[in-house]
C-alpha cells in the first residue's frame, strides 16, 4: 500500500493538512524574505533583529526554503502534505532543543536566540498538529481512513453492513440495531 492510497483526494483532511503546510510555510517565508532583503552577511551573530526575533543570512535562506517546501506540499496536499508536516514540525522541535542549549556560545551559527528558540517550539507544535490532525488519535471516527486502516475487520464489517442496508436487507437492519443497543456497540 502506498501513502496516496490511504486517504482520498476529496477527503475533509486533505483541506487541513493542505492549508496548514500552505499558512505555516507563507509565515516563514515572509520571515525569510525580510532577512534577505536586509542584506544580512550569512553567519552574523550580532544580532540583526526581524519580527523581534534575531537571524542572519543562513537562517533567513533556510527559512526561505522550508518555507517554499511547506507552500510546496500544500499544492501537492493530501497525504503528502500530511506527512511533511510532520516531518517538518519534529524537526522544528529538534532545532528548538538543540538551539536551546547553543544560545550564547560559538556553535550558535544561526544566531538564534531565545524569541527564536520559543518561536521553533511553537511553529513546530502548529506545524506537527496539522500534519497528525485526524492521523493520530484514540476516537477517530470510523469514516476516517486511517481508523479503516488499522482496523480493517471492523471496517470491512461495516461496508458490508451499509451495502446491505443499502439493498433494504432486513437482517442486516436487525444486526445494525443490535450493534446499537447501548452497551453493546463496539467503539
């Protein structure tokens, strides 16, 4: 099974996850572009200072292309954007830790500081919630793909139970109010 083969393209999540990469990779591209056009030298550490966040030329050119990847998926959408996000947004988690204990200290070729430590957490947990939004959860509902997924018998059970409602099967219209009955509904 592929990854496009899991979600349908007409699928409500594919908007979430398409939106979300398209609005969080504008943000940094605007970051980016107002480094840039401050002609900041690439690995400055003194403190030139964007949206009160400090960067330099390497961080405004790293922020361009992530930003233009995350614009990027949002075209593409569905699982992909999906699965960018996520990747994106852990390693925005990443980048937070490991800047975290580098601010202050030579190692620190992006010039980050703590606005942008805080700001990496925050751009990564947004990031990451788009792209796990209605992936990862323990109630999904059972219209969602990826809860058909990984239970394929109740899934399978289901579409038969609905194709025979469907035909008017009285059996299955007994089954369905069965299995609706309160205490013996399987969630």
């Amino acid at each position: 099974m592929e990854l496009k083969d899991e979600l349908p393209l007409d699928h409500k999540l594919a908007q979430v996850y398409r939106w979300g990469a398209a609005f969080c990779g504008v943000v940094l591209l605007v970051f980016g572009c107002l480094g840039l056009a401050d002609e900041l030298s690439p690995f400055d550490t003194n403190g030139g200072q964007i949206a009160g966040m400090s960067t330099n030329g390497a961080l405004s050119l790293i922020s361009v292309v992530v930003g233009l990847a995350l614009v990027a998926g949002g075209v593409v959408g569905g699982n992909f954007a999906s699965t960018l996000n996520m990747v994106v947004g852990t390693l925005f988690l990443i980048s937070g830790f490991v800047h975290v204990f580098i601010v202050g200290k030579s190692a620190n070729v992006l010039d980050f500081g703590m606005t942008n430590v805080i700001f990496s957490f925050v751009m990564g947990l947004v990031i990451l919630t788009f792209g796990m939004y209605g992936r990862v959860s323990s109630r999904l509902p059972h219209d969602n793909p990826y809860w058909r997924r990984r239970h394929p018998r109740e899934a399978a059970a289901e579409a038969a139970a609905h194709r025979a409602l469907q035909a008017g099967s009285p059996a299955a219209i007994a089954r369905r109010a069965a299995s609706e009955a309160p205490g013996t509904g399987s969630q």
